[in-house]
C-alpha cells in the first residue's frame, strides 16, 4: 500500500484533486444572490465607457472631425445614459 | 511522469469537458449558481488537465524517449534542446495538442478576468469554449495521439530528428505565434455566439472583445511576419511571401479580423453594422479552423491524400458545423441584428469604414478561390490546375492598392457627413503630397504599380501627419500646451485611434518594401579560390572555401569578399552548404541544406546562397540576389508591433 502511494500518489494528487474541486460547489447550499454585485459591476463598467466615449466625442469636436451640432446633441445623448446608469447605480 | 499520464490526461479532459457543458447549460435552463460554479471549474480542470499532458509530451520529447512515437519522428538524440521544445508543434498530433494548450490558457484568462461580469454572457461563452476544446480533444485522444507507442518490434535508439528547414530560432517563435493568434479568436467569437443566444446584440459584446480581437490580430500579425522573415532567411528563393496555401491559410483571416477590428468601432460609436460584425467574427474564426484543417489535413498536396487521412473530414465536418449553427443563429436573431441607426452620407467615415471592409472581404475571398481552386478543380475534372504567384499578384496587387489608398482616406472623414469645405481642408495636403511624389517618380523616370504605390505611400504618411498634427494643435488651443507635451497627452489619452496610426505608418513602410521587388536582380554562378564574378554593381571573390563538422551536420562554408562598384569593400558573406544527419549510414536520410547570408540595409539587401559544392575540384556554386527595400518590410512589421501595443495598452480612468 505505501509502495503504491509512493509510486502512484503524485499522479492520484493531480487527477483527484481536479475532481474534488470542480465538483465542491455542487455541496453547497443553493446560492440565490450575487446577481447584485455583478450587476453593480456591470454598470460601473458601463458608466466607464460612456465617460470615455464623451471624452472621445469631446476630442473629435476639437480637432473638427465633426460639427457643432452633432457634437451637442451626441454630447446631450451620452448624458443622458450616463445619468440613467447612475440612477441605476444609486437604486442598488 | 510516465507517457500513460499524458494520455489519461487528454482522456480526463474530454471527460471534463462533456461535463462542464452539461452543467453549464442546466444552469442556463435553472440559474442555479453552484451548476454555474461546477460549469466554471470544470473548465479549468479541463485547463489544467491539457496543461498537464502538453507538459508531459514537452517533458518526454526533451527525455528522448523514442518509446512514443511522435518522440521518435520529430526528435533524435542530437536535435538541440531548443528544437526538442519546437518538436511539440512540429508535428500533427504535437500541433493539435498545442492548439488545446493555447485554447486552455484562453480559456483560463477568460474564466479567471469575467468573474464578477458578464454575468449573463458567460455561461455561453465558456461552453463555446468547451465545444472548441472538445473537438480537439475528439482528434488528439481518439485521432491521432501524440502519445501513441511506437509501432515497432525492436527497441528504438534514435529518433528521426526535426527536419532541418525547422532548425531555425524563428521557427521557435512563429508557430506560436500564429497559434496564438488563431485561437484568440475563439474568445470574441465565443462572446458573438453568446450575445446571439442571449438575444443582446448590443454593442456591450463588442466593448467586451475589442481587447481580445486586437491581442488576436496582433498575434497573428506577428506571426505572419516571422513567418515571412523564416521563408526569407531559411528557405533560399530570396522571398518572403510566395501564396502558398499555407502562408495563404493565415491571411484569410487576418483580412477578415482586420476588417473587424476596423468596423467594430463603428458598432461601439456608432451602434451600426450589428450584423455585419457578427458576420466578421464568425468567418475569422471559421477562417482560423479552416486554415488550420488547410496545414494539417493533406488537403492542398492531393485531395486522395485528404480522403484517405482521417483528420480531414472532421475538420471539414467541424467548420460545416460551425457555418451552419452560427449563420442559422445569425437568422434566427436577424431582427435584434437589425441597427438602429441608418448610414446618412457617402462621405462619412462610416461609410469609409465600410468600404474599407468590403475591400478586406473582397481580398480575402481572391485569395480563398487561389488557394482552393487546384483542389477543387482536381475534385471535379480529376486534373490538378495549379494557381501560381502570377495569379494572387494580379488580383491582389490593385486591391491591395485600393486598401493603401483607403488606409488614407478614412481618417480624413468626419464621423456622419463630411462637408465640401472639411473635405478641401482636409484632402488638400495629401492629395498634394501624393500628386508631387508621382510627378517626381515619373519625372525620373518610374512607371506602373512602383509610382502609384509610392504616391499613395506619401499621400497616407501626409494624412497621418495631418492628424497628428490637428490633434496637437487642438490640445495646444485648449490646452495651452507645449507641443511634446500635447503629442504625449493626446496619445495616451487616445491610444487605440493614435496606435492605430502608427500601425497604418507600419503598413506604408511594409508597401515600400513590397514595392522594391520590381527592382530584384539576380546570378548564378560558380568559383574557386581567387576568382570573382559580378552581380548588379557589385563583384564577389571567393576567399576561402572550408569545411566544419558540428554536432548535427557537415558544413561547407564560403567567404565571399564584395566589392562595390568603386572596389571599395562592402562585406563578407558565408553562405553554408550544410548535411544534417550526416553521421547516418542510409544516404536517404541525410538531408542537404544551404544556410544562406544576408548582408541587409534599408536600401537593399544582398542575399547569397550556397547552392552546391564540387569539393573534390574545390568549386562552390553560389547564388547571388539584390533585392532592395525588403528591410523597409521588416521595420514596418516592427512599427506594426508597435502601433498595436500602444493601443493595447491600458489606459488610466
């Protein structure tokens, strides 16, 4: 029995312990609730993003890429998702 | 750790895999988040599982042990310790292993950087994933093995040894690249089936694979060009780039991705070409199996050779399924595909963009018939009828041209419409720029493709320039900045637009070099000792002619001394003729090889080969090329590199 430890116990490790830890979770009791936090995270992501494209509509506006009212009412739209997010954040 | 380890590995993973798409997709039917959790960790034991029998063949390969017989065909007991690692994708079964390495490292990072986003996109994406695993884990356990015993009733001392066209430190480096470059794109494309299941198809998948395409697409950029680098330094026909199906396997899709990497920006902009985008991912990463079903199925040397092997109809069958499933769900959603925005102008950069895809698909489907056309005529008239470099020039040259011109063009586009007095600001510059390049190359005395490719060379460079310039000029104004300290905000607060510039200057670069082969000359001729000859100007003596005997073959070696056409002394080259395996009794399986020498600068460079030696007679038959501008090419590559790794690089929010 020690022999076969000996010889095959680092193989048993590697192929087991694999096993053991992908079927874990399923003895866990039913988790109902981390939706939340993923969802903050979603939508911080999102707020991030919008920042950035305000940024780069902002830049595009500077270097004439495009005119004056495309760049109001494109700036106007972007806030107005991004307040929506925000909203969003604060009702979490 | 023993070969049968490897081989039970490969087995658990497969076992793994059907289990983490069971569970993944109960919990999409149920929510529950452990069949979530179980689904995520069988992926990485599916990850560590592949890890560990790629280790395990590394392992054996490095051991020599010639019990396996992949160890056997691709190693022998004098193969460096280096090729005994590239031995791992040398070879079929090595190779497919090696794509499940780089597909589970993929799938690793995903898993591991999406914990806590992505939340509905997930699940979807991992058993995308898993499928694309399971197919190569199907080949490698039940096709063709690379742990598989060798077939022989004796004890095998040595092994057949790498070939030696594959002793080479770039061919180390380009199979993985490329490699990794492929399998990237099962990460956006993973993301395109998942956003199409859920029904979002929003730009959100988009913003979430910008990264992944672009790390993909670099990967395979690089390893395009190392690709072409090894053809050029080890092969001995003085090219880099000869539309063979197998250069031409990695090129189709670095053309569609390329015009994915493009037209994704309009979609996260803009939310147009919903539709169109799904379409480009899907055909890269379809492109990405088939290029590899192209390399590793037999297809393109006979297609007897296809139907008798067993790894070409899985293949086959494999991208017919990936076609069908992913272009049915495309038709399925083909209402939540529709963009809510409409084109407005021609002369948008919208509209540039799409042009600019167009020109990519329509490239990439030249290129497509060229390359399937010898099978599929073989297939159908039973007679071979081979398309040649003539052809892919024909067609690809002018188009290629067109995607210069566009490179160009695009940038100077405002975003919805262009007026008449934007586009005369804009376009006077360039378009001056180009005309004044083409009046000066004609003048001297250029003609053709060599004037229109410089001209539009200048004419790009110009647009670029013109770019930069506005934006330092703009950030000045607001700003009040000095003008370096401008330049360096504006990058680093823009790095995917400005890396994307300097990408396109990389590309200018690349069209010069692939302009000076109209100029390529070239010589055979032999010596001895004390004679000389003349190549284009230049005058090569033969020096000294010695022989080596090295570790793993038998080398002749010349010293060419050149002259330029003054006498003034250039450099000394030492192109080889080298024997590997020399020491094997069977006169077969030594294999002869000429190392070649290159003296390069960016204006050209001088290629010498060693091609045959009379050694009883002391005469060396030596071919001489002058191909100039080839270094612009690499330099280009190098700027490329570049241009993309400022764009990838993070940015502070």
């Amino acid at each position: 029995m020690i022999d076969f430890i000996r010889d095959y116990g680092l193989i048993l490790i590697l192929f087991i312990l694999p096993v053991i830890f992908a079927l874990q979770p399923l003895f866990l009791p039913r988790i109902e609730k981390i939706h939340i936090q993923l969802d903050v995270a979603e939508l911080k992501r999102k707020k991030l993003l919008i920042y950035r494209q305000i940024k780069e509509l902002e830049m595009e506006y500077d270097i004439g890429n495009i005119n004056e009212n495309d760049f109001i009412s494109g700036r106007a739209t972007l806030k107005k998702e991004v307040s929506e997010v925000i909203a969003a954040l604060k009702s979490l | 750790m023993t070969p049968i380890a490897g081989g039970v590995a490969l087995n658990l993973a497969f076992g793994f895999s059907i289990l983490a798409v069971i569970t993944l997709f109960l919990h999409t039917r149920n929510g529950d988040q452990r069949l979530f959790l179980t689904g995520q960790r069988l992926a990485l034991g599916i990850s560590f599982f592949i890890f560990l029998a790629t280790f395990i063949l590394a392992f054996q390969l490095i051991q020599s042990n010639f019990d396996i017989d992949y160890v056997a065909r691709y190693t022998s007991l004098e193969t460096p310790f280096i090729y005994k690692i590239s031995a791992l994708w040398a070879g079929q079964s090595g190779s497919l292993l090696f794509w499940l390495f780089i597909l589970s490292i993929y799938t690793t990072i995903v898993i591991l950087q999406n914990q806590r986003k992505h939340n509905s996109l997930m699940p979807w994406v991992i058993i995308t994933l898993v499928i694309v695993q399971i197919f190569f884990l199907i080949l490698t356990n039940y096709v063709t093995n690379p742990f598989k015993p060798t077939d022989a009733d004796f004890i095998v001392t040595n092994g057949n040894g790498l070939n030696p066209l594959l002793q080479n430190v770039t061919m180390v480096i380009h199979p993985p690249m490329l490699y990794l470059g492929f399998v990237g794109f099962s990460v956006p494309f993973g993301f395109a089936i998942s956003a199409l299941i859920n029904g979002d198809t929003s730009p959100l998948w988009i913003q979430s694979i910008r990264r992944w395409a672009l790390v993909a697409w670099l990967f395979l950029s690089m390893g395009i060009i190392l690709g072409g680098w090894w053809a050029y330094r080890e092969l001995g026909w003085g090219g880099y780039w000869a539309w063979d199906p197998v250069e031409n396997a990695s090129f189709m899709p670095w053309l569609t991705a390329t015009a994915f990497i493009h037209s994704i920006i309009i979609q996260e902009k803009k939310d147009m070409l919903r539709l169109w985008n799904m379409s480009l991912i899907i055909m890269t990463f379809t492109l990405c199996i088939f290029g590899t079903f192209l390399t590793r199925s037999g297809v393109m040397s006979s297609v007897h050779s296809f139907t008798a092997s067993s790894l070409g109809p899985i293949f086959l069958t494999f991208v017919f399924l990936i076609i069908v499933v992913s272009f049915g769900m495309m038709y399925f959603r083909r209402n939540e595909l529709k963009s809510p925005r409409k084109m407005e102008s021609f002369t948008s950069r919208e509209s540039g963009f799409l042009f600019n895809n167009m020109v990519f698909v329509v490239l990439c489907f030249s290129v497509f018939w060229g390359t399937l056309f010898p099978v599929i005529s073989e297939a159908v008239r039973g007679t071979k009828i081979t398309v040649g470099p003539p052809f892919f020039n024909q067609m690809n040259i002018p188009i290629g041209l067109i995607l210069l011109a566009l490179t160009g063009i695009g940038p100077l586009l405002a975003w919805r419409k262009t007026g008449r007095k934007s586009l005369i600001r804009n376009f006077t510059f360039p378009i001056l720029t180009g005309l004044s390049t083409a009046t000066i190359l004609l003048f001297v005395g250029f003609r053709g493709y060599v004037v229109i490719s410089f001209s539009l060379g200048a004419f790009v460079t110009a647009t670029i320039g013109t770019e930069f310039a506005r934006g330092i000029y703009a950030r000045r104004k607001k700003f009040d900045e000095s003008i370096i300290k401008a330049l360096i905000r504006m990058v680093s607060k823009n790095r995917s637009r400005y890396g994307g510039y300097v990408v396109h200057i990389g590309i200018v670069f690349m069209f010069v070099g692939f302009t000076g082969q109209a100029f390529d000359d070239e010589k055979e001729f032999s010596l001895t000792v004390g004679e000389t000859d003349h190549v284009a100007g230049y005058t090569f003596e033969l020096i000294q002619l010695s022989e080596a005997e090295r570790a793993n073959h038998y080398a002749w070696i010349s010293d060419l001394r050149v002259t330029n056409k003054e006498g003034k002394f250039v450099t000394n080259l030492h192109p080889e003729k080298r024997i590997y395996f020399h020491n094997n009794p069977d006169p077969n399986r030594r294999q002869p090889h000429s190392e070649l020498d290159i003296y390069t600068t960016m204006n050209q460079d001088i290629y010498s080969i060693f091609s045959g030696v009379d050694s009883e007679n002391g005469v060396a038959f030596i071919k001489i090329m002058v191909n100039p501008l080839v270094r612009w090419v690499w330099v280009g590559g190098f700027i490329l590199v570049f241009g993309t790794m400022v764009a990838l690089w993070p940015r502070k929010d």
